[in-house]
C-alpha cells in the first residue's frame, strides 16, 4: 500500500476520532446540565411558583427527558466508534488539547508500555502528536530492527471541533508496512536480476555473433555455432519459466481438474529422463495408486518438474533420485530426495527465491535460471499446498511438495503403489 493511501486512512480516521473528541466533550458538558435540569423540575413539581401552571412543569419535563435522551445517544455513538476503531488493524492514539492521551485502540497498547525498540516508537509517536494538536500534520517512517526488523509508518493530525473549528487534540495513526516494503525490495531486485539475467545471454549472442563474422574456418564456425545455440536454449528457458511465473502469480485461482498424482509424475518423469539418463542419474518413481488432486495440471507438472530436474542436475552419476508420493492428513505429498552436494545451512531460508543459486557456477553450467524453486513455491501456495526442504551439505536434499487431497477419491493408506519408468 502507497504512502498516499495510508495517508489517506489516517486523514479519515482522524476524521472520525474528530467525532468521538467532541463526543466526549458534548458528554461532559451535557451531564452536569441535565442533572441540574432535572432537579429543577423535580423542585418546580414540589413547590411550584405562583402563576406556574402544569403544562410548564410537563414541558420542562419533556426538555430534562430530551437532553437525557441526546447525552445517551451521544454516549452510544461514542462507544461504537470506540469499537470501530479497536476492530482496526492499524494501531491509533488520541490525544486532547492539553496532550493527554484519553484513547488508545486495541492494536496501540503495545505502544503504550513499550519495551526495547517500541520504544522509539512511542517517542516518535509522542513527538508527531505534540505537533499535531498545535495544528501540524506530520508523517515519519521508522526502521526498528528488532528482532523482529519493522518498518512502521505513523501519521499524526490535528484534531478540530466541526462547528468552531477550535484545536481539540490530534490523532496519530501508525500502520506496520514491513511487508510492502519487503514486496517493493523483492520488486526491485527481481527488475535488477532480470536485468542482469538477460543481458548476459544476449551479450554472449552478440560476442558469438561477431566472432563468427569474422572468420572462415569452418570448425570454428562450428564450435561458435553450438555456443550460439546453447545461449539461445538458455535464454529461451529463462524467457520461459518468466512467463510461468508470470502466469501463476496472476492467477489468483488456477483452473482445476481432478488429476491422479501417478499421472503428474509420469508427466514430470518424461521431461526430465532424457536429462537424467545423459547425466547417469538413476530416476526411480512411485506413487499410490489412488491418490487424487483438483489441480493446474500443467502447473503442477512444471513444480515436480523443476524439483526432479535440481536433484538430477546436483548429483553425481550414479547417484539415484527417488520420487515417492503418499497420503498424509488429507494431503497428497511428492518427496524428491536425492543424493548430491546438498544445501549449505546458510542457504536454506533463501533457497526458493527467485534468482537465488547456492552455486552460481554450477548453475550457469548446467543451464540453472534461478528460477525453478520459485516457480514450485507459488505453484504449491496456489493449490493450497507449501513446499518445504530439509539438507545437508554433501549428504543430499529432501524436496516435500504437499497439495490438498481431492475428497472424491481419498483411498485408505496402503493401497497399491504405481512405479513409474
């Protein structure tokens, strides 16, 4: 969400704690008057003046009732807007004229006995308010580094009595944007790494280009062509896992069929054979037989796909990889284990990110666009799934990819097992 928005809520919510200040005063100020009203009616009814009539009893009676009735309405509005705004994620604090906070909402309380970096929050807080009930609106935005690190935004504005326009206090509105800001880092640095991506392919291109315009022996031009040829493939799979990913992260409900996982793997297990047998990686796959899912099918071939291609591509001939699907709480879950180099610890956590290689030159040699892993994450969170990884340097990795069971078809466990190749 942009800075405008949030201002944009933070001026309305002013708006409406505008009402709730007034409100508060109008209480006040009603109260005493009609508890003095209503004792003078009481005296008149006991002891009414000369020339007094019933009718002026009644009627200050029906006066003392109305303004009773205005102080209960005005109370009942307070109190809603007081609701309203601790259903608010956003954490608000009020303030009256003489700078003394008369509310804090639900999701501010943490602000109010703060402890270690909130700490320089509520000073920020006190800070933006103390100028806004002198008329000031201020806006500040506040790294706290925890842990756990935050970004905070707060908006403080003044707060003004609707009919005399007079400074009643002011209101600060503090929104955690750690995420947006985290999506607008992961904006950035996925613009920066298609960038570069791509721009080392097509420089190879042209370098090729050139060096094969200058020359006549055929075996060069031969070997210079094959490189052509293998920066055009990678550039080509680059542009095409960018599409797919593209593609999932658009579709916030992909289109669904029931799809048995024995077929899925058999799908997966066809693409990347040819890899494994050129590589000597043994490829073996099972699945229970009645395992059934509502899915994308040519989504969740392309996971399984770039799952059972990173295990081939990180081991060693003759290094096997073994695929097994099974039935777990409700869930279909594809394992990918292989043998390899594994994961460094450090590495774990970043892993599925896009462009992220634990080992760049490895990757780049084996064709790897860094993208694989993402395209498996957003593939298994747009079924309802997640995938998750356990490894160890140089013993090999675990690759689990769960998606949600079709309920038409839950088997009991134990059924038949499909091999597949």
């Amino acid at each position: 969400m942009t800075t405008s928005v949030i201002a944009g809520l933070a001026a309305a919510l002013a708006a409406a704690l505008a009402g709730v200040l007034v409100l508060g005063v109008t209480l006040r100020r009603l109260r005493p008057e009609v508890a003095a009203l209503r004792e003078a009616v009481v005296a008149l009814g006991q002891h009414p003046p000369p020339g007094t009539g019933d009718a002026v009893v009644e009627y200050l009676e029906r006066v003392a009732e109305s303004a009773h009735d205005a102080a209960f309405r005005a109370e009942e509005d307070r109190d809603r807007l007081a609701g309203a705004l601790d259903a608010s994620l956003d954490a608000v604090v009020v303030v009256n004229a003489d700078g003394e906070v008369i509310r804090w909402n639900a999701a501010a309380q943490r602000f109010r006995d703060a402890r270690h970096a909130d700490l320089l929050a509520q000073d920020a807080i006190y800070e933006l308010l103390d100028r806004a009930r002198k008329g000031e609106h201020r806006e500040r935005e506040l790294q706290l580094f925890g842990p756990p690190r935050r970004v905070l935004f707060v908006r403080a504005a003044p707060l003004r009595d609707p009919m005399s326009d007079e400074l009643i206090g002011g209101a600060a509105v503090i929104r955690d944007v750690t995420e947006a800001r985290r999506v607008e880092q992961v904006r950035r640095d996925f613009v920066a790494n298609v960038s570069h991506e791509l721009k080392t392919p097509i420089g190879a291109l042209a370098l090729l280009a050139d060096t094969m315009a200058d020359t006549d022996d055929r075996a060069v031009l031969h070997e210079l062509a094959v490189r052509v040829q293998r920066e055009a493939d990678r550039l080509g799979r680059l542009v095409d896992d960018l599409l797919d990913l593209s593609l999932i992260e658009a579709q916030e409900s992909p289109v669904r069929e029931a799809v048995p996982v024995a077929a899925i793997l058999a799908d997966a297990h066809e693409q990347v054979r040819p890899a494994a047998d050129q590589a000597g990686v043994p490829l073996g796959v099972q699945a229970q037989d009645h395992l059934l899912v509502a899915c994308d099918r040519r989504q969740l071939v392309s996971a399984v796909t770039n799952l059972l291609d990173n295990a081939v591509k990180y081991s060693e001939p003759g290094q096997p990889v073994e695929v097994t699907a099974a039935e777990v709480d409700g869930f279909a879950v594809i394992t990918v284990r292989d043998h390899g180099i594994g994961i460094p610890s450090k590495d774990i956590e970043r892993i599925f990110e896009r462009f992220y290689r634990v080992d760049r030159a490895r990757s780049r040699t084996t064709g790897g666009t860094g993208l694989g892993l993402a395209i498996v994450r957003h593939v298994a969170q747009a079924h309802g799934g997640d995938v998750t990884v356990e490894s160890r340097e140089g013993d090999g990795s675990t690759f689990r990819l769960r998606i949600p069971l079709e309920a038409t078809r839950r088997g009991e466990p134990g059924e038949a097992l499909v091999e597949v190749g």
